[in-house]
C-alpha cells in the first residue's frame, strides 16, 4: 500500500486549473505545468522574491512540449513542466512569472503554487 501511493504522489501533474494548496510528501516527486506560447518570447521564470521555502524543494525545468501530440507548430500553445522534489516537511510557495526575460518590465501574468510537505 506504501509504495503504491509513493507512485502515486510522483505521477502527479499539477496545472494551475486544478491546484490550489497540493499535498506533498517527502521524496515523491511531482510535476507542475504551465501552459504559455513561448515562440512569442515568453516564458515561466521563478520569482524568487514572491516565492518561499524553497529550502523545502528541489526544481528542475524539464522543458516545453506541445499541448497535444503532433502540434508543435510555431506558435501553438505549449506546456512547460517543471519537476519538484520536496527534500523535507515544511510549507513552501513557488510564484512563476510569464515573461519576456529582456525586457525590463513585470510579468504578465503570475500563478501561484502553494505546497504542504508532509514527511514519508
């Protein structure tokens, strides 16, 4: 039962449409996905000083992928993943900007991920 629900918790995939606090546990890694155009310019960066408890997680961008199988067209809508491991029980609060990163301007638009990390 244990380690069905450990491959449970690192086959979660979270859009912003369905997250609202997500439940973590320490070592089940999960996957976040932000959808974005980025033939545009545009991209999702961290905003570190908007984000907290990142002590508590470790990030890695895993890259763009089309929406849907075969629509990797200039300028068809993407996902970028992003895969986060929680190291260690605590709350934790990832705000991503989308946004030109040469331009000297504000994101235009953030989304929010707000994470509970529960030891194993």
């Amino acid at each position: 039962m244990r380690i069905r629900a450990a491959i449970a918790a690192m086959l979660l995939s979270v859009s912003p449409a369905t997250a609202k606090t997500i439940d973590a546990v320490v070592g089940a890694t999960l996957t976040l996905r932000l959808d974005g155009i980025p033939s545009t310019g545009y991209t999702w960066r961290l905003i570190d000083d908007q984000s907290s408890g990142l002590d508590h997680l470790e990030l890695k961008e895993l890259g763009w992928a089309p929406v849907e199988e075969g629509s990797a067209k200039v300028g068809a809508p993407q996902v970028l993943s992003i895969e986060v491991t929680p190291l260690s029980p605590g709350d934790a609060k990832l705000v991503y900007g989308y946004l030109r990163p040469w331009e000297d301007a504000p994101p235009a638009k953030t989304q929010e991920f707000e994470i509970a990390i529960k030891d194993k």
